[in-house]
C-alpha cells in the first residue's frame, strides 16, 4: 500500500515472517543483494556500515546491463525498529552525482531521506518506508514502482528461506523450526561434532571457539565467541539427553547473565530425504523470554540457521565428491 504526500512516498508492507528477519534484510549487505532493485534487476554489490554516521554502496543492474549506482549516510538506528539514511545517486566510487549522470532529469534533489520503520505483528512484520524529498511526476511514479516491485522480490526471498520463530504472547517459551535440504543423520552430525559446531554457530562476525563439548548425557558443554575487538560472549550448559539422530536436549546459559537458564530441545524429524529442525527454548519466566527476543536473538537465529543450510550442502558437496 502507498500514500503519496507533497515531495514524500509512503509505502506500508506487511511481512509473513519475524522481524528479525525483515531487519536482518536491509542490514545485511549479503541479504539485501537478494531483493534489491525492481523486477528483472539485480544487484551485483552492496556495501553497508551500519552505524550512525556510516554509509551504504548498492549498485542496481539493469537488464540491458546498465548500472546504477546509490549511496547515503546512516542518520539514526534503532536495532530492529528504525533506520533513517540518505539516499543519493552515486559513481561507482561512492561519489554523490547528480540525477542528470543516468540521464534523468536535472531537477531531482541530490539527496533524499528514507525512513524505515518495523513493528511486530505476532509473526509477521509491518513495514512502512517513507521516502522524503521526491519531486512529483515521472520520477514518483518511477520511484513507488521500483520500491513495490523490490518488495514483492523481498518477500519471495522471505518466503524461500525457511526459517521460523514462533514466540506466543504470555508464555515462557520460544520454537524455532528450519527445514534443511540434507539427510538427517548429517544435521545431527553438524549440531554434535565440535569441528563443525564452529563453523556455524553464532553470527558470522563472530568467531566461536569450543572450549568444551562432551555429547552425551551428564556431559557439559561451553563456547566462547569473540568479535573483532576480541570481546569475548561464552555460553554453556548441560546435556540432558543426546539421541542419534533425532534428539538433543540441553541446558543453555549466557555467562554475561548468571542464572537465566533454559531448557533447549532439538528435535530432527526426517522428510523425504530432507530434515526438519525444531528447537524449543523453555525460559525460568515470561520475561527471561521477553528480554531474550529484545536482545536481537531473532536477526542471530535467522544468520546462524542460514550458515547451518550453507554448511550442510558443503558437507554434502564433499561427501559426493
């Protein structure tokens, strides 16, 4: 849905999947050259800083090969609910170049203002974008149709990569469900075996490093991440129950939070050919949940299931080989 006012496009969407997700989008350069630019366009790179003060690079290419170059400056974040940026047509450098370089006209303002903003609703997510600064005419009309058909790219792309996370109002718990294209004995594999743990647990700015790993019952486990400033985040837990080669049942607990424990079932159910992976998340209470989803659990949920997919068809890949 659009809304045009003076000089300002307002388009509303409304996401079938969590916020997270729709976050992770537009703020993960690799994610957003999935859906960036109008039907039949692709988008050969994207370049994002994402802090107040940073900038973005994405260059949108034509069918005819053509392309287009953007950039703007970050002006506020609020992880998971806002992004404010500029938007100006750009070289492929980053220089800021008038409209009149693609051959539009020489009227249309050097910079514009977009806003972004994002709402929870149950499982899906509410998207409103404003675009500010946009003369009437052919470059409005151009403008709405390039945002909607760049939208409609990006929920197929939602829909396409299989990630869910179910979080119910009042209750203690949180179900996150992925169907992976690999047999099942292969995902047990990559959620025991320590070597393959690291390649895919955590986002991928983080490194993890096992500290400790003994799958069976009574046996203990702690991982140690660290980003590029060398801050260390360690987990551990316990194992409950370790069932080749449908469940994993552990306990899970954040060192920089002492005393918040949850209970963590992994369950694998076979698909023909392919696996299913449910993990439960029980918390002590409603707002042990709460909090956790406000950390931005969900946007490291949807990455590390992604590179847990990417793994597995390398796994896979090897074993054919």
């Amino acid at each position: 849905m659009a809304r045009e006012n003076k000089n300002e496009l307002t388009i509303t969407r409304v996401f079938d999947a969590p916020r997270g997700k729709v976050w992770k989008a537009w703020t993960d350069p690799e994610e957003l050259k999935k859906w960036w630019g109008p039907k039949n366009f692709t988008a050969p790179v994207s370049k994002i800083d994402l802090r107040v003060g940073g900038k973005y690079l994405s260059c949108m290419r034509a069918p005819d090969g053509k392309d287009y170059w953007s950039t703007g400056v970050y002006r506020e974040i609020v992880p998971m609910e806002r992004i404010v940026v500029t938007d100006s047509f750009a070289d492929e450098k980053g220089n800021v170049v008038p409209a009149s370089h693609y051959g539009m006209t020489e009227d249309f303002p050097l910079e514009l203002l977009v806003t972004v903003t994002f709402e929870q609703l149950g499982n899906k997510t509410k998207m409103v974008l404003r675009h500010e600064g946009i003369p009437e005419g052919m470059m409005r009309e151009l403008t709405e149709t390039g945002w909607s058909e760049s939208f409609d790219k990006l929920a197929e792309h939602i829909a396409a990569s299989g990630t869910r996370i179910i979080a119910e109002r009042g209750k203690q718990e949180v179900v996150i469900t992925r169907l992976f294209d690999a047999p099942r004995d292969l995902v047990f594999r990559a959620n025991t075996d320590r070597d393959l743990i690291s390649q895919w647990w955590g986002p991928k700015r983080l490194t993890t490093t096992i500290d400790k790993m003994d799958a069976k019952p009574g046996g203990q486990w702690r991982f140690v991440q660290r980003d590029a400033a060398g801050k260390e985040y360690a987990f551990h837990g316990v194992y409950h129950e370790v069932r080749s080669p449908g469940l994993i049942i552990d306990t899970f607990e954040f060192e920089g939070m002492p005393g918040h424990v949850s209970l963590e079932t992994c369950t694998l159910e076979e698909i023909g050919g392919k696996t299913k992976m449910i993990g439960r998340s029980v918390y002590q209470t409603i707002e042990d949940r709460d909090n956790m989803l406000k950390s931005g659990m969900e946007e490291g949920v949807f990455e590390t299931m992604d590179r847990l997919a990417e793994l597995l068809a390398k796994l896979q890949i090897r074993k054919a080989a």
